[in-house]
C-alpha cells in the first residue's frame, strides 16, 4: 500500500510553495489561472485529501452539522434528514446524525457528543422543548441550533408543523363523517411534546363541535404490544367508532392491531393518521391522514443553521395554516345517523367506496 500524498507532495508535482496550494485549495488569496491548473492536475494524479482537520484548526470551524432526532425508522425523519443533509452537502458541509429512540438520556447524551465534536450547528427534535436538558446545554454555549417539529419555544427558531391547528382539523372531519365518540393513540406525551399537542388540538376540536371527549391510549415505541393495548382501550371505551393516530406508524400500527381483534377497518372501525407517508396510499384500505413536507421542513432547518454560520439572511418560515393540509383515504368512512339509544351505529359507506365494494364482495362469497 503507497503512501499516502501530502501538500508537499502535491507543490513539489506543481512546481510551487506549500502556501500556494493551501490558497488554491482553500480558494483564499491569489492564485493565478495556470498556477490554479497545475495545483488541481497534481491534486488529481496524485489523489491527494485535503485535511479537515488542518481545515478546521485554521478556519476555527468544523464544517459539520448535528442532527438529533428521534428515529429514522418513522419515514417521516428519514425524510426530513435527507431534506437536511442535502442542503448542508451543497453548501460544502458534512452532517453527523444521532438517533435518540424518543429517549431523554441518550437524547442528553447526542447532544454532548455533537458539542464535544465542535460542530458548527445542530437541527435537532426533542422529546419536549420545556424539559430537555440537552437543548439547555446548547442553549448556554450560544451554539446556532434550529428545532425541527418541535413547537418553538420564545426566542427560538423551528421547522414545524402546527399541531394543535391539524389536531383540531381532524375533528372537523371526524364530526362531518358523524363520528361522535373518538379516540386518540398516541407516543406517551413525557417522550413527544408533538403527540401532546396533538391530542390537545383534538381535544379542543372535539369540544368546539360538542363532541364526546376522545378517550387517550398513550403507548410506548415497541408496536409488538399495541394489540392487547388497544383490546383493553376499547373494552373500556365500546362507543368509539374513530381513532386518530399521532402519526402514520402508528395508525398503520393500529390497522394491524384491528385485523387481529377482528374489528374491520373502516367498517366497524375509523382510523385517521398524521404525516403523509407514502406507504400510507399503498395499503387497502389507503389512509386517511393529516399530510406534511418533511423534506422541505428538513431543508429548512438546514438553511437557517448555514444563515446563522455565515451570518446571511435567514429563510422565511412558512405560515402556520400551509405546514399540513387533510387526504382523505378509505380508512375513514362516514356513520349513518346515531340511534336513539345510544348504541355504537354501523358505518354507511358512500356507494362509490372502492374499499367497501370489495368487502361487500369477500363477504358475499364466504356466506
């Protein structure tokens, strides 16, 4: 194995000074065209790796960015990630990504490790913004950091969705599909301050309609355990005919869980998510859900880390009412009128309604 080329060896190959090629390399002072060819030609034949470390000892940054979110297995943070790290690529830095598993500790523990390796910024989501001692950290040391999907806080800068506005929005369409008893599902609001408010935007929406109050199923991240969860939920609850998911995983989740206990999505049961994943169209029935743009919130927090850095002028948030809009999906279907006594009433599906033609037809042949 060669060794490995050094600036020296790529001045020596160019027939200049060390500090020649650093400017070339740097783009920093003057170089001429011809000298600038020659330097690029060496570099080239001798596959020479400028040192980040030199880099940065000299420049005083790093060039990298953090991110801290809490799962990537969701498609909503992959995708809100890729947004980010091609923003950062194109403006010439690296991002180092940390995964917390919606837990405080490790969410604690990213945080320093980000701030340990000098870097220049961080886009991060936590588990709550009033209580996270990781964004107090970054906080005292006056490190440029932008919060994705959390709600900002006074003084703070956040890519987000408005929760407690597509909460409410949900409701609106569970009261329009005369759904009255609800229930929500949702991470355990000490882990996501986003499920929270959520709920509450629900809860508000419920309340302005004269609905019942929705019941609350706080759950933990292993979707394994969701089934006899939700068996026990609505033993206690027997009136819910709607639930509304914090997001899609865990409507999807949801979907699941209903098959095994028997209960037909959306016949017996309605179900409405929150993100707008793209597996979310190719399931039967296709979900309804609050739709989002994580890869342009992700590019956004990434833009306004770099106008912190260099000190340009940041990119306008967008307005509240255009981070989500509602897709309606087959997962959702309206009741008929409720009885008189009260009773849980059956779905009655408009007669266009792909998905109940087809279990119309399934049941038909089994009798």
């Amino acid at each position: 194995m060669g060794q490995v080329a050094t600036i020296k060896d790529v001045a020596q190959r160019a027939g200049c000074g060390v500090a020649t090629v650093s400017r070339v390399l740097n783009n920093k002072g003057s170089a001429s065209a011809k000298m600038r060819e020659k330097v690029m030609t060496a570099v080239k034949e001798l596959d020479f790796q400028f040192s980040e470390v030199g880099r940065s000892l000299q420049s005083n940054t790093t060039r990298t960015i953090g991110c801290v979110v809490p799962s990537i297995e969701n498609p909503v943070y992959a995708d809100a990630v890729q947004g980010a790290q091609e923003v950062c690529l194109d403006a010439g830095y690296q991002m180092l990504l940390i995964c917390t598993n919606y837990n405080a500790e490790m969410e604690t523990h990213a945080i320093r490790t980000l701030i340990a390796k000098q870097v220049d910024g961080i886009i991060l989501t936590v588990g709550d913004v009033q209580n996270s001692e990781g964004l107090d950290l970054i906080r005292s040391r006056t490190l440029p950091h932008c919060l994705l999907y959390n709600t900002a806080p006074a003084g703070q800068i956040s890519w987000a969705v408005d929760d407690h506005a597509a909460g409410v929005k949900v409701a609106d369409v569970f009261f329009e599909n005369n759904h009255k008893h609800t229930g929500f599902v949702g991470l355990d609001f000490l882990s996501s301050d986003r499920a929270r408010q959520r709920f509450e935007g629900f809860s508000q929406g419920c309340a302005n309609h004269k609905m019942t109050p929705p019941a609350l199923l706080e759950v933990g991240d292993n979707e394994d355990n969701l089934t006899p969860q939700l068996d026990a939920f609505l033993k206690r609850h027997p009136n819910i005919t709607g639930i509304f998911a914090s997001n899609d995983y865990r409507a999807l989740a949801t979907i699941r869980s209903a098959r095994q206990l028997s209960i037909d999505v959306p016949r017996d049961m309605s179900i409405v998510g929150f993100d707008g994943i793209k597996v979310g169209q190719m399931i039967d029935p296709t979900l309804a859900t609050i739709v989002t743009a994580p890869r342009k919130l992700g590019a956004g927090a990434s833009q306004t880390i770099l106008s912190m850095i260099t000190g340009s002028t940041p990119l306008q948030l967008p307005l509240k009412e255009q981070t989500f809009s509602f897709r309606a999906g087959g997962s959702l279907m309206p009741l008929a009128a409720e009885s008189k006594d009260g009773e849980k009433v059956a779905a009655f599906p408009p007669s266009d309604d792909q998905t109940y033609k087809k279990a119309k037809i399934q049941q038909e042949r089994s009798t």
